[in-house]
C-alpha cells in the first residue's frame, strides 16, 4: 500500500466504513473480505483477514481499482479480465 500511495488512515477508513463486496470464506489462515470504500472521494479496495477470536485485522492488500478492470461501480470485475 505504501508503494502505491495509499495512507494507513484511507486504509482505515475503508475498513471501517467500507462495504464488503466480495467474501472468500475458505481462504487460510483466517476468512478474508475485499472491501470498497470512498477515502477521499476515490476508489479503495482493501483485502482483510479478521480472527474471529482475538479480533485482529490483517491487512492483505490495498488498491485502487480503475473501470479498466472493475465495473464502473468498482464492486465487479469486468467478465473479460
């Protein structure tokens, strides 16, 4: 994330006000989430792991999605990718 620019706070920010758009419940070793969030009115997509014991987010990765890829809602990757 900090190679491409992104703060720790528009990190934050996603996470916490984001809206998951995507579930990968069978990833190891904890379930992660991609969530789309609007830090400074851009797109964010983080990828987050949370163990449901202790809580603990794992940030995996942190982009910014363009509609090159992505869907112009940002919430579904284009079918020909």
């Amino acid at each position: 994330m900090f190679k491409r620019n992104i703060s720790a706070d528009e990190v934050k920010a996603v996470i916490t006000i984001g809206e998951i758009i995507k579930s990968y419940p069978e990833d190891e070793p904890y379930p992660s989430y991609l969530v789309l969030g609007f830090p400074n009115l851009q797109p964010l997509h983080v990828v987050v792991s949370q163990n449901d014991v202790d809580k603990i987010c794992y940030i995996i990765t942190a982009y910014r999605p363009t509609t090159e890829l992505w869907s112009n809602d940002f919430k579904q990757k284009n079918k020909q990718q």
